[in-house]
C-alpha cells in the first residue's frame, strides 16, 4: 500500500469511473463514502508506520516516484488528509440534497485528488502546475453543458492560468536567492513574481472581480466548492513557501504587503457584501473577506500562524458547504437569487433560509458560532499590534453582519396571509440540519478541532516558532 | 553559426505567427498560425532540452490545435456571429499593440540575458515576444476561441523561458498535460450552450 496512490491515485479514478459509469442516483453516495473512507484512513492508520493486525502486517509507504520526481505524504500529513477528505465528503453527499449532476461528484473527487498531489509532489512549487490543472478541472463543474460559458469563468481560467508561470519562475528564482542572499535585485525580482504568483491564486483585489461574477452565473454549490478548494490548498501551499524560505518570513516588506492585501480584502470584502442585493453574490464577498483574514494571518507572522490558519480553514468548509447548499435549495425553485425574487421565502424555505442565515453569522464571526473562536483569536493577535488594523478587519466583519440583517429582512418579507410550508426534502433538512449543528458545536466547543491543531503543527518546520 | 541563424528565424517566425493570430479574423487562419507557432517554439525549446522533451511539447501543441479545429469546424453556425461581434474593426490598433511588444521584448531582452546568463538572446526574445502576445490578445477579446488562443500562446513562451532553466521530466509532461486540457477546456466551452441536449440524462 502507498500513501500517494491510496489518496491521489484512487480518487481520481473513483471520480473518473463515476463520470463514465455510473447514475446520478448513487454518484453522491459512493463519491462522499469514498472521500469519507479516505479521511477515516487518514485518521486510524498512520503513514510510514507498521501495524499488526493479527497475523497481517499493514504498513502504508510514504513516497512514489513518477517521472523521475517523488510524491510524498509522510506521517504528518495524516490530520490534513482527514480533514481535506473529510470536508471533502461533506460536499459531495451535500450533491445529493443539492440536487447537482454526478459530474460534480466525479469532478469533485478528481479536484482533491490533484489538489492533494499539490501537496504531496516533491520539489513542492511542481504544486502550481497541479493547482493549474485542477482549476481547469473546475470549469466543467461550472458550465454544464447546455448553458454558454459567461465572463467569470473566463476571467478565472484566465487568472489561474497566469498564477502557474508566475509561481514556477519564482521557484526558480528562489533557489538563487538561497544562494545568494545579499543580491537585492534577486530577491525583489523574486518576490515580485512571488506576490504576483498569489494574487492571482488568491484573488487578491482587485483580482477577485471573477467570483461575485460566477455567483451570479454559475451553480452556487460548484462556485462554493471551488471557493472552499482552491484557496484552501493555496493556502497551504503559500504556508509551504513561508516555511521552506526563511527570507520570506523575515522580510518586513513583504509581510507588510502580505497585510495589507489581507486587510484591503476584508474591508473591501465586507463593505461590498453589505451592498449587494443578490444573496449569491454575497457568499462571494463573504468568501474574498475570508480569504484576506487567512492573507492577514500569513502576513502578522505570528507564532500562532498555523493553528490560526487552520481554525479558520476548517470552520470555513462548513459555513460553506451549509451556506452554498442552501443557496442551492432555494435556486432550484427561483428564477434568480436577487432580493426581490427571493423575498419572503422564510415561510416557504424556513430550513434552508435558516441554515444560510446561520452560516453567514457564523462567517461574520457571530458569537456561539462556527467562525467565533478563529476571530476572537485573531482579533488578539491584530489589536496587540495595531488598532488601525483592527479597525479595518472589524469594518469588514461589521460589513458582512449588515449583509447578513438585510438578507434576513428580505427572506421574512412575506405577505401577511401567506402560510408557513416545508418545502425542503427530508434529505435536505437532514444534511442542513446536520451542518448547522456542526456550526454550533464548532462555535461552543472549538477545543474538538484541538486533536486536529495539534498534529498539524509538524507539517511545516520553521513556521510558529 | 547556423544554429543561431536557425534560431532568430524562429523568433521571426514566432512574431509573425502572433501577429498574425492577433489580428487574423479567421479562426482557420489563426490556428494555423498557432501550429507554425509551435514549430519555432519547438526550435527554441530544444536549444535547451533534449529533441524527445522538445518533442511533447510540439505534439501536444499540434494536439490542441486538432481538438480545437475539428470542435470549431463542427460550429458553423458562430461564424456570423463572430465576424459582426468581433472582429470587424481595429486591425491598426492590434499592430500597433503588437509594436509596442516587440519594443519591450527588444528592450527587455537584453537585461534579462546579462541577468541570466547562458540562456540565450532569442530564447529571451522569442519568449517575450509570445508572452506578449498571448497578454495583449487576452487584453482585448472576450471569444472563447481567442482567450484560449491568447493563453496557449503565453503559456508557449513562458515554456521556451522555463524550459531553459528547469529541464525535469515530471514539469514537461505536466506543462503538456496543462495545454492539453486547455485545448479540450476550450473545445468544451466553445460546444457548451451551442446545441440543445438530446436527453434528460446528459444533465
């Protein structure tokens, strides 16, 4: 058994065999059971360790080599499989109630996989290449095939495919700036492409124009698994660059621009949330402000950065999964998700609006919620530093609670005499209700996520000390 | 000698092929251009990789440019609609535009050779010119057809660059994997929407 094939290898061609093989009927089951198994591996059997099972001896090899590079999941990335596969497989039974076409399901698996190849593929800036290809991947799930491609999915095949050339010379350049640390020109040319690199992976404004655009014109719950994926794993990608370069975490100047792009992102984030009419375009702006919290906390460079990051990544799966799911529910009845076609649908829709009420406060970082405990520590860290910071991150949260009151004022906007109805099928009040419940237990009891936190802080060697 | 006459031919024949797919109003005529492309690319390419890796690069150029011709030949129908949405007007503009790259590709080329030595000056030069080309093409069309033209055509310079500094085997095939799913991607989008679906399972 092998580490890389067991979570690259047969993902893919599980997904590869739905889109061939099989209905839509039992797409969403065996893609989340399969993504399910996976991440209850990842958990239970360690990698790179002997087990005895009776007379059997299991033991699951870290590497294999493909074209003469290696692909590595060692001990350590144990937590971070199960917590991508696991969150993974809430999207993918999420299909079920949502009512996607298996595509998603096969195209889904297909995208974890080559995002975990990201991870795995060793020299680690190959990881742009897989992030390219992923990304392509996502496109199909975003037009199906009777509906013309619209302007956002262009602006993003575009902005993801200038990330990869960006990112790759800047690997390149890195490894002359290892050599020579004293040569400023190296080092800014580096950086430069560096940061270019990830604005374009992150959407950093004014690159983020593509994603309210695809809320508008694609599926909701593609367009939330893309904004839950993508940025994820560039996360951890961008957390593997901070951790190998030694320069980079040290630099000031970069750091400061690392900030200041996190923080421009919140509060541009918020503010825009608050004015839109168009409750998909919200989850959009809601998902660019939590992008620039995770940039803020690359960028204060605290000891702290990786527990942050990933109190704020897993949470974020959740308030994702719950808040696209409904807005899925609700589209699937509607012509459009602006606030005069949406209004008064409390009475109609009361588990779906409820659940994506739920999941934006828990994303503006409602007390009790899933998103509390990340901004609460993250408010520790920016106000020890410097109330001008804190004063832009609490605009751009305040910006995303008024976005949430007035999505609630428009959704119980009904009609005097009409009558409260359950429209929602029992799969889907069962797996919103599910989700909501999980948004409350992360916001009541964040120290679960604690077992997870822990072993997650040897995967990066230098970060956090 | 005869090597780098070869050479700056192809990067003649780079600039010409990009210019060419800027301003052409033929989709025929720009993926030729676009196979031609791949031919000086290939040249470029192999200044520093051996002719096999080389190779991949131009096989699975000539691939997409396949995928995407036999896709856009079974669309007739878009060629009205092309021709009065997009490209009935500002050919200079596009020259122009063009002129503009090869002014910065001239003046670029030579700081980045004395930065990096031993790549080359019509490697450098042939890469910025198709970068170039491929940006200023995306900065101004919003045809599915052109973007993805565009991005082949950047990504076919960025390769001729990388190509002189990273030769691992893993990355070539991976860059062929990423233009070949960009000529399918492309095929894809361009048949998305344009028929109706026979049956309801195709959703």
């Amino acid at each position: 058994m092998n580490a890389p094939i067991l979570w690259i290898a047969v993902p893919f061609l599980v997904g590869g065999g739905i889109l061939f093989l099989l209905r839509e009927r039992y797409a969403a089951w065996l893609g989340g059971g399969t993504a399910a198994l996976l991440a209850l591996i990842a958990l239970v059997i360690p990698i790179d360790t002997a087990l005895l099972l009776g007379p059997v001896s299991l033991k699951i090899a870290p590497s294999i080599q493909i074209l003469g590079r290696s692909f590595e999941l060692n001990t350590a990335d144990g937590p971070l499989l199960a917590i991508i596969y696991g969150l993974a497989a809430l999207w993918l039974f999420g299909t079920e109630a949502s009512g996607t076409a298996n595509r998603f399901v096969s195209l889904g698996l297909m995208i974890v996989a080559l995002l975990t190849a990201s991870i795995a593929v060793e020299p680690f800036l190959y990881a742009a290449l897989l992030l390219e290809m992923a990304a392509m991947l996502v496109v199909p799930m975003l037009v199906p095939p009777d509906q013309k491609a619209g302007r956002g999915v262009v602006r993003f095949l575009i902005y993801q495919t200038f990330a990869m050339p960006f990112i790759l010379f800047s690997g390149w350049m890195l490894a002359g700036v290892e050599a020579s640390p004293g040569d400023l020109g190296t080092t800014i040319q580096a950086g430069v492409m560096l940061s270019l690199g990830f604005a374009f992976l992150f959407a950093i404004f004014p690159l983020y124009n593509w994603v309210p655009l695809l809320m508008e014109e694609a599926s909701p719950y593609a367009t939330g698994f893309l904004l839950w994926a993508l940025p994820t794993f560039t996360t951890i990608f961008a957390l593997d660059f901070l951790d190998r370069y030694t320069w980079l975490r040290t630099t000031p100047q970069l750091t400061n621009a690392i900030r200041f792009a996190g923080v421009f992102m919140v509060a541009s984030g918020g503010i825009f949330a608050s004015l839109q009419r168009h409750i998909g375009r919200i989850l959009g702006y809601a998902a660019i402000t939590e992008a620039g919290l995770l940039l803020l906390i690359i960028g204060l460079g605290s000891s702290e950065i990786i527990n942050l990051t990933f109190l704020i990544l897993i949470p974020r799966g959740l308030e994702l999964v719950v808040w696209a799911l409904a807005i899925a529910i609700i589209k699937g009845r509607i012509q459009s998700l602006r606030f005069a076609d949406v209004q008064g649908l409390a009475r109609s829709y009361p588990v779906a609006v409820s659940s994506l009420i739920l999941a934006h406060l828990a994303m503006s970082g409602f007390p009790l919620l899933a998103g509390f405990p990340s901004r609460f520590a993250l408010w520790q860290q920016i106000a020890e530093g410097s109330l001008a910071l804190s004063f832009w991150v609490f605009l751009g949260m305040f910006g995303l609670l008024i976005a949430a009151i007035r999505t609630l004022a428009v959704f119980v906007m009904a009609k005097e005499d009409a009558k409260w109805e359950w429209n929602e099928s029992w799969v889907q009040t069962i797996m919103l209700g599910l989700g909501v419940i999980g948004l409350f237990i992360l916001g009541l009891f964040p120290q679960a996520l604690q077992p997870f936190l822990s072993n997650l802080a040897p995967l990066f060697e230098h970060l956090g000390q | 000698m005869v090597t780098d006459t070869v050479s700056w031919i192809a990067v003649g024949l780079a600039l010409i092929t990009s210019t060419a797919i800027l301003i052409s109003r033929d989709w025929r005529v720009s993926l030729g251009a676009l196979a031609v492309q791949y031919l000086a690319a290939f040249w470029l390419v192999t200044r520093h990789l051996p002719l096999a890796m080389g190779s991949v690069k131009l096989i699975a150029g000539w691939m997409v440019i396949a995928t995407l011709g036999m896709t856009r030949l079974s669309l007739m129908n878009l060629e009205q609609q092309e021709e009065d949405a997009f490209f009935p007007r500002g050919q200079w503009f596009r020259i122009a535009l063009m002129g503009i790259v090869v002014l910065v590709a001239a003046g670029s080329a030579p700081r980045i050779e004395a930065a990096i030595p031993g790549l080359g000056l019509p490697i450098i030069a042939g890469s910025l010119l198709l970068i170039g080309g491929g940006v200023a093409h995306l900065g101004i069309t919003s045809d599915l057809l052109r973007v993805i033209l565009g991005l082949l055509t950047m990504l076919a310079g960025f390769e001729i660059l990388y190509a002189a500094v990273e030769s691992a085997i893993l990355v070539t095939g991976l860059l062929a994997a990423v233009n070949l799913g960009l000529g399918i991607l492309g095929s894809y989008l361009l048949i998305a929407g344009s028929s109706p679906l026979e049956n309801e399972d195709e959703l």
